[in-house]
C-alpha cells in the first residue's frame, strides 16, 4: 500500500504505520479517559477550594510574587478560568469527553490538544499529588500526539498517512523511558541492583502491592534473581533494537510489552504500565499487526488508504522535531557530563520548556526500598481510646487483601507511601491533611475509606509508623493475615497535634488495624 511521495511529510513509504496509528491513539485515548476520570473523584479533596493544598491559594501565591512571569512558570488554563471547585470538576470533566472523542476519532487533532491543555493545567495545580514520571509522559505523549493525530473530523478510512518524523520520536522517548530506567539503577551504586536481589524486596516494599505480589514474593529467591537480570537485559539491550530496520525492531514488542504487562500483574501503578504498552506499539508496522492479530479479529480492523499530508504542519513538525532533540539530548547529555559544559542554548531552552513538563529526563527506582514503612493515623476524643482512619488502598488492616486498582491511580494513597520513607519536613502537605482531619473536612476524607468519627471529629490526632511485613507461605501465622506488623516511630510528635507521646502506649502488633 503505497501513496504518492510527498517530500516534507518524511512519509516512510516501505512500511505503513496508519492502523498502527489508529490503534495507539485509541489506546491514548482511553489512558486520558482513565487519567481524568480517576482525578474526577479525587482533585477536589486533593487541591480543592478546602483541599489539603488549595490550588487557588497556591496560584495567588505565585502571582504575587511573579506577577508578569505567572503563566511563563506555571501553565495552567486556571489563570483565567479561576480554581475553584466547580472549574476544577469542569476541566476534568471536558477532559473526559474529549478523550471520548479521541477514542470516537471526531477531530482527533483538536481533542489531542484540548488534552493536553487540560491534562497541563490539572497537573500543575496538583503539586505533589501529579508530580510523578507518569504524568509527565503522558503529557510528552501527548504533545506529539498533538502532530500524530490526523486532522479529519469525522471517522474516515482515507486519512493522512503519519509523519515518519512524529513516529521516531516518539520512539525516541520509548528508548530514553526504557534505556535510563536502567541506567539509573547502576548509577546509584545499590547494591540490590548490582547482586540481583532487588526483586526479593520489590513485590512486599512497592507502593500499592497487589495479592498478587504476596505470591510473587514467596518465590524462590534464584527465580527473583533471574527476573532481576531478565529486566536489565530488557531495559537495556532490548531497547537497542529500536534503531533497526522495521524487520529486526518489531522483535524487540514482545519483551519490552510483556515487561509492562508482568508490571500490571504484579502492582499498581495507574495507568503508567498502559501508556508504555502502547509506544511499544509504535515498534510495530501495519503488517505486523494483521499478521499476528487473531483471524477473527483482524477482519474487524479498519483497513486505511494513505493520502498526503497537509503541507502547513510540516515545517511546525520539524520545529517541534528541533526542540525536542535539543532538549531531551541536553537532559540525556546531563547525566553523564556536567550541565555547565554543555551549549548553553541547549540549557536556555530547556529551562523555557521545563514548566510545560512535555520533555523530560526518565528513570525509575534507582534505589531498591528494602523495607515497608507505613504510617497509621489515628484519632480520639479522651486519648484513651484511638481509632484509626481507614485509607481506600495502601496497606493498613493484617487481614485486608491487597487489591488492584489499575488503572486508577490513589493519589493519597501513593503519597503516603513516599511519606513514609521520609519525615514530616520533607512532607508539609502532612501537616494540611492532619488539620483537615481535625476539622472533619468532607472533602478529604471522601478520599478515605472510612471516618472512625462520622458525628464529630476527634480532638486528639496521631501518626505512628510501622514496619510491614508480608506473611510467609508457611509457619506459624494465620492463614487470614496478609501482613505482619511492628512499631518503628512517631510520625507526628508535635503537641499541638498529639496528645501524648504515643510511644509511652504503643498499640498492640496483633491488633489487626
């Protein structure tokens, strides 16, 4: 299936990628879907007019200080639109019908973009809350998505075939998630990473654990030692085989999205784990995909005929093409030199781009947490009797099974896990969320699952972490238990928040809270 050759559009007319398109941005939009359907529920308690950090207080912040810089640092369509409650439930809502939109393939160019606008505005008010790698990709996803979209407006089978040059980098970014993935985790010196036993610790220490991963940490340890090195080979030489022909770079599909599915199995990571399965996709042409997709399937495929790009949008992806090389090999660069002696342009539009988060440095877990702190909060009325808050997800209950959620992402949830490793300064948004709880603010605990105070909220609060332990296969635990726990630390000892030195009556091990 051939078009006729049009020079600026850089079309790769030996290999088609249109249904490869078609599927990747159907698959981009559901992750929307899923992205802003998930903060739906939660943004107004999170960031909220009365949230644990208001991001309308956050924005005057900014603005008084910043005043003619506001929008240059801090993109947000909330400038002009306000942050309240009911702007902030109106953006994610369009969110979501954009995305249907997406997924429906009416104006898919103009919904790509509309997504990313919104998706940029809700995450620069979100803070801590959408400070994680996912978000990012998914806004630098999204961005070149913006050019990969095709411009009809209805659903048609005659479309513009990609551009060649939107595809590579979009592999480009496949190559840099996977490739520094691994890097990181020999740059940091863990020993984990290094002896292989990092996986011995992953399944029981990772934020959101599944029930899956209670069995997944029960085996052998030679079995985790060889998934460990099966993951560097993975990350690192696999992704290698993304600037080959198209022959040899379809062979590198099937490990590099069976690590992504191997991830969703055993964890939960929101819909981080779905966003990387589809650019792996990218690495897959049109006859690869009817090829190996089921027979019966396959005859359900759209069947795509090419015409040529407009002629406008190329000189727009060639300038998009400039900065995002430019900028993400500065961030590549960095890692191995010292910034300060690389161009110094190369800096400058790196530090003009950066507020817009849609060219980013990747690598996840460098370090190998090897323990599970967990942090238990809870309330009274007599500093007698303490009962404590029930979160939707993270581990609290010795005999709550571990659930998935994919792709829904807790964004409480999560931050409390990195709470945990850390201390209350390094966590002030802790401190928020604790008076909001005092002051039995419906909007926050609607992010829990259950308030032990539903007619008064307590006058005594406190935090205490634990150290949690998954249960063994065998041996002297109840069968019921998923957990094992025992007293670390005070989390809060503030007086103003605490009663009591909680460590004076610590509660019980085998308490089951």
């Amino acid at each position: 299936m051939h078009s006729t050759s049009f020079p600026l559009t850089d079309i790769d007319h030996t290999h088609q990628y249109t249904l490869v398109r078609w599927i990747f941005l159907r698959m981009l939009g559901a992750i929307y879907l899923f992205a802003f359907a998930s903060l739906l529920f939660q943004m107004i308690g999170l960031v909220g007019e009365q949230g644990i950090l208001p991001a309308q207080s956050y924005l005057d912040l900014v603005y008084k200080y910043k005043h003619t810089e506001s929008f240059a640092l801090l993109p947000t369509l909330c400038w002009w639109l306000g942050a309240s409650n009911e702007m902030i439930q109106a953006c994610l809502i369009a969110g979501c019908l954009f995305s249907v939109m997406l997924i429906l393939d009416l104006f898919p160019s103009i919904s790509a973009l509309m997504l990313w606008v919104l998706y940029l505005s809700m995450v620069n008010i979100g803070r801590t809350f959408l400070a994680y790698q996912w978000d990012n990709l998914l806004l630098e996803v999204g961005l070149l998505a913006i050019f990969l979209a095709p411009l009809h407006a209805l659903p048609k089978y005659k479309r513009t075939l990609p551009s060649n040059v939107i595809l590579w980098l979009l592999r480009w970014l496949l190559f840099r998630l996977y490739f520094f993935s691994g890097v990181v985790k020999l740059q940091s010196g863990d020993k984990a990473w290094q002896d292989f036993t990092a996986l011995l610790y992953h399944f029981e220490t990772q934020p959101l654990p599944t029930w899956t991963s209670w069995w997944m940490h029960q085996l052998p340890e030679i079995l985790l030692r060889v998934g460990t090195l099966s993951m560097f080979i993975v990350e690192l030489i696999i992704p290698l085989l993304i600037f080959t022909p198209q022959k040899i770079r379809k062979w590198a599909f099937f490990p590099m999205a069976s690590l992504q599915v191997l991830i969703m199995l055993t964890g939960n990571y929101g819909f981080f784990n779905l966003l990387s399965f589809a650019l792996c996709l990218l690495l897959l042409d049109d006859d690869t995909i009817i090829r190996y997709f089921p027979q019966k399937l396959s005859t359900h495929l759209p069947r795509f005929t090419g015409t040529q790009e407009a002629l406008w949008r190329a000189p727009i992806i060639y300038m998009l093409a400039v900065i995002v090389i430019t900028v993400s090999g500065y961030k590549t660069l960095s890692r191995f030199v010292p910034s300060s002696q690389l161009p110094p342009i190369a800096r400058y539009v790196d530090q003009k781009t950066r507020p817009f988060r849609s060219i980013n440095r990747y690598g996840l877990f460098a370090i190998m947490t090897k323990t599970r702190p967990e942090i238990i909060i809870e309330g009274s009325q007599d500093t007698k009797t303490w009962k404590a808050y029930t979160f939707r997800w993270k581990p609290g209950s010795l005999s709550s099974k571990p659930r998935f959620l994919t792709p829904h992402m807790p964004r409480l949830d999560w931050q409390m896990w990195f709470a945990s490793l850390g201390t209350i300064k390094r966590n002030r948004w802790m401190l928020n969320f604790m008076r909001q709880l005092q002051k039995g603010n419906r909007d926050v605990l609607a992010l829990l699952s259950k308030n032990p105070f539903p007619k008064h909220p307590p006058k005594y609060l406190r935090a205490t972490v634990y150290r949690y332990t998954f249960t063994k296969l065998s041996g002297h635990t109840p069968a019921h238990l998923w957990w094992t726990r025992t007293y670390k630390r005070n989390y809060l000892p503030f007086p103003w928040l605490v009663a009591h030195n909680p460590s004076s009556q610590r509660p019980q091990q085998k308490s089951g809270r």
